[in-house]
C-alpha cells in the first residue's frame, strides 16, 4: 500500500542523500573503502532510500516519473539480502555512478511541485 505521506518519503529520499554526500565529501574510492564508518553509514542511507521509495508505491511514478523506480525499490532487497556479498565497491558504485544526483534532481523538483500545492 503507497504511503500516505509521500512528501514525507520523498524528503527521506532527499535526506539519505545528503547524508551520503556528507559521509563521502571528498572521496575517492581508497579513501572510503579504508573507512568502515562511510562504508556502513552510506549502505544504511541506501537502504532508507530503497524503503522510502518502496513506500511511496506507484505513487513514486506519478511524481517522479523519470526515475527506475522499481530498481531503487530493488536494490534494497539486494543490499539487506545479500549483505555478505556486498563490499565497498558495490556500495561505491552506487554512489560513484551519478545515480544519486539524478535522483536528488528529480525528487527536489517533485518536493517543490508538492510544497507548492500545500494549503497553507
């Protein structure tokens, strides 16, 4: 069942990839490989996004629809699933693909778009 609160989901969204940005600022893939903490930390972040978006229901289509949806749901299941294959690589890739900041773009303009039709 989608979220009765999708502004909420998508503010999660927008949160956790602020996060990630802030626990990789500056990084290359060495750096953030030998540092656990942003390893953990930017894998947690990803799996609030996957859930987030996995609550928003079909609802995330609607407002956002430029985005693959059904992969972000996905890769939750990925990362809780197979947590003992994944490494610091695959979370980097993740991050390192450009992915985020396409999805931070589109669910900003999303956030506004609803903001905007608030009552106030």
């Amino acid at each position: 069942m989608p979220s009765e609160k999708p502004l909420r989901r998508l503010e999660d969204i927008l949160e956790n990839i602020a996060r990630i940005e802030q626990f990789t600022a500056g990084m290359q893939f060495e750096a953030f490989a030998a540092n656990i903490q942003a390893v953990y930390a930017s894998l947690h972040a990803l799996l609030i996004i996957s859930e987030a978006a996995r609550k928003l229901g079909v609802v995330a289509e609607d407002l956002v629809p430029s985005q693959p949806w059904s992969e972000i749901r996905s890769i939750g299941n990925v990362l809780r699933h197979e947590y003992d294959g994944v490494d610091p690589d695959t979370v980097w890739r993740i991050i390192a693909s450009g992915d985020l900041a396409a999805l931070k773009d589109a669910v900003v303009a999303a956030v506004v778009r609803l903001r905007g039709q608030q009552q106030p």
